[in-house]
C-alpha cells in the first residue's frame, strides 16, 4: 500500500490524510519543496477513500478557478458568474448531489492571500464537500495565524511535506533504472536537487546517456566545497577556544620557581620577624560558561522588543443564506434592497439562471440568521432560509 510512496515523513502525512478523508470531510492545506510528491500523495489517498459515486476534481490555481470548478462539475451557468452567483449554484449543487466531492487546488501559492481566504470561505462547507490546497514553500510565511486569522481554528491540517530522505530517494531510483546509475551519481542527484525527485529527473534527462556515472554529473563549486569549509571551519573554531582555555589557565597558575620555593618554608614563631615571606599571589576570578550565560541573560533582558503584528481576525464561513424575497423586474429587486439595507448590512441581489432576482442575506450562525429573519418579517416579508452548513 506505501511501496509507491518513497519518504518517511510523506508515508506519515499519507496516513493522516488518508484516516482524515474516511472520517468525514475535511478542508486541508500541504506546503513543501517542488517535485517532491505532495500531489502523488494526496491523490492517491483521494482515490483510496471515493467511491464511484463520489466527485474527484483536480485544478491548477488560478483568479478563475471557481469558473473552471462549475465546469468540472457540469453546472451550467452563464458568464461572467461572480463568485456571489458561483456560491449560490455550488450550494444547490450540493444539496441535489448525493455523492461526496474532492476538490485539490494546485499551486495555490501563485493567488494573493485575500483570494487564498475566500477560496477557503466559498469552499469550506464540510457538507459532503472535502477540500485540500496545494503550495510549494513559499507558502508557509503566508498561513501563519497571524495572517489567516481565525480560519485556523476551522482547517483540518495544515503542515509541512518534507523531501524523501536519502535511503527513500535511491530506493526510487534503484527501482525505477535499475543498475543503470551508480549509487556515486544518485548521491550526487540528491545533493543537486536537495531531495526533489522531479529536479533529479530532470538532471538526468539533461545528461541523455546511460549508463550514469559519478563522474558524469559535475558539482558546482559551492555544493562541492561546502562540507569541506564546513569542517575546516569548525576545526578552526575548536583549535581557537582550545588555544584561549590554555592561556587561561596557564596565566592563572604561573609561578616563579623562588616563589614555590618560599612557599615551602614553614611558618614563623610568634612575635618574631621574617623576611622575604612568600607573597600571596592574587587569583584571576574564573569566568565560567554559567556566568556568561547569566552575563547574555542579562543583555537580553535589557533589549526592547518590537511591538507584535497586529492580528486580523476574518469572517466565519456563511452557514445561512436568508432569501428576503425575489422579483423579475431588477428595479423592484433594488428598491427593497434600498428599503432593508436601513436596518440590515450585507443586503445583495443574486440573478439566478432563470432570470429571477433574489434579495439576499447571509449569517454566520442560527442566531444572527434568526435576528434577521425577525427584522424581515417586520416589512411585511415571508424570508425564506437556506442552511449551508
């Protein structure tokens, strides 16, 4: 079952992903280096929990992403859809649909952050929907909680996909060509590509010839050199402290050979005088790695910190659409929307595909929906409400 996957840490995030999926549905987000296999991975535990029924989509990122899924999915609306009227034809889809639907967006590093959160806005319904994104690295300093808010709290996972470790990189390799490279030149690949497996495919296709030898893939200079200067650094650091420890010590015990010798005699009666006593040499204080550590304490504990990011907190993920009422005529439609708008935020018209214009409000919990209901009724109107969630 994990023979296919070649990296311990990507077999661990397999497992989870995969027991997450068959426990229900989740929203998930997977960063790590190129070409290691984040998508393998998730596909595959996709494909091991759907059954026929279900609804498998895979995309790539981008600003018309949501266009791409109505079409993945065979609902037909007309263009341009918005994303208010794309929320709208989804949830319907959903509630007709009696199977459940896998959505992983690739490369989700290319959108903005702002289109990040409202692809997890649109899409976070947990109701027979499972959504998992896909970034490479750069994607870790832009999900911190700092900047997603309170849409942490609602995300199944979020975590780091390492590259395989070197044991996994040339099992992949071995089964895949064999003798054909040398265990030399697989080292090397994995030293190039730093663990990606698609970097080294392509180091190999540059090549163009097997079989592979060590010799036949060139390090540059920098790789080539780097262990070598790293220890020849640390030989230098370690010769150094050893140096400065002797000159310590020898400075502190150093004695004249007469001084040794004076401080042998024994000590004079009482009352008489003696000459050339030894002298009482006076001891350096020892420095030791306590009181330095205590000394750089001390300097921290005088540094001033910056003052921390402010910390945006965003919107929860509409669970209730209420629908104030609907006209064929848009004037009518705006001249309510006017009239409410007075005593409710967030009041918009969504055109559905017959034509009819919907007066629309959303709520985040049952309460809120239930406030808004309270008010609607107060015009004279029979509000209708839509459970999302």
């Amino acid at each position: 079952m994990l023979s296919d996957i070649y990296g311990y840490d990507k077999k661990e995030k397999y497992l989870i992903i995969f027991n997450l999926l068959k426990g229900g549905n989740i929203f998930g987000i997977a960063y790590g280096k190129k070409g290691i296999g984040k998508k393998f991975i998730i596909k595959k535990a996709v494909n091991e929990v759907s059954k026929e029924k279900d609804k498998k989509i895979f995309l790539e990122a981008g600003s018309d992403w949501y266009r791409i899924l109505l079409k993945e999915l065979k609902i037909d609306a007309p263009e341009p859809v918005s994303k208010e009227e794309f929320f709208m034809y989804f949830v319907d889809f959903i509630e007709k649909f009696s199977g459940r639907i896998f959505i992983v967006i690739n490369n989700i590093q290319k959108l903005p952050e702002k289109q990040i959160k409202e692809m997890y806005h649109l899409l976070g319904l947990k109701e027979k929907v499972s959504v998992i994104l896909i970034g490479d690295e750069s994607l870790k300093d832009r999900i911190n909680p700092f900047k997603i808010g309170k849409m942490e709290a609602f995300v199944n996972f979020i975590f780091e996909i390492k590259p395989p470790e070197f044991p996994e990189f040339e099992r992949y390799f071995q089964n895949k060509y064999g003798k054909k490279i040398e265990k030399k030149a697989v080292k090397k690949l994995y030293l190039l590509s730093e663990g990606s497996i698609q970097q080294a495919e392509e180091l190999i296709f540059q090549i163009g010839k097997f079989p592979i030898k060590g010799s036949d893939i060139k390090m540059p200079h920098s790789k080539k050199s780097f262990i070598r200067v790293f220890i020849l650094t640390g030989s230098v650091f370690l010769f150094g402290i050893g140096l400065l420890l002797f000159f310590r010590n020898s400075g502190e015990q150093t004695l004249e050979p007469e001084k040794v010798i004076k401080m042998d005699k024994k000590l004079p009666v009482e009352g008489s005088v003696a000459r050339d006593l030894p002298v009482k040499t006076k001891k350096k204080k020892k420095q030791d790695i306590l009181s330095i550590v205590g000394d750089i304490k001390k300097e921290i504990g005088n540094l001033r910190l910056e003052e921390p990011p402010q910390v945006k907190f965003y919107k929860k993920p509409v669970k209730y659409i209420i629908q104030a009422a609907s006209f064929k005529n848009m004037d009518n439609a705006l001249k309510l929307k006017e009239k409410i708008s007075q005593d409710l935020s967030g009041v918009e018209i969504l055109e559905r595909k017959n034509g009819i214009k919907s007066v629309v409000i959303y709520a985040s919990d049952k309460k809120e929906a239930g406030k808004i209901i309270s008010k609607l009724k107060m015009y004279g109107l029979k509000p209708l409400l839509k459970k999302v969630k």
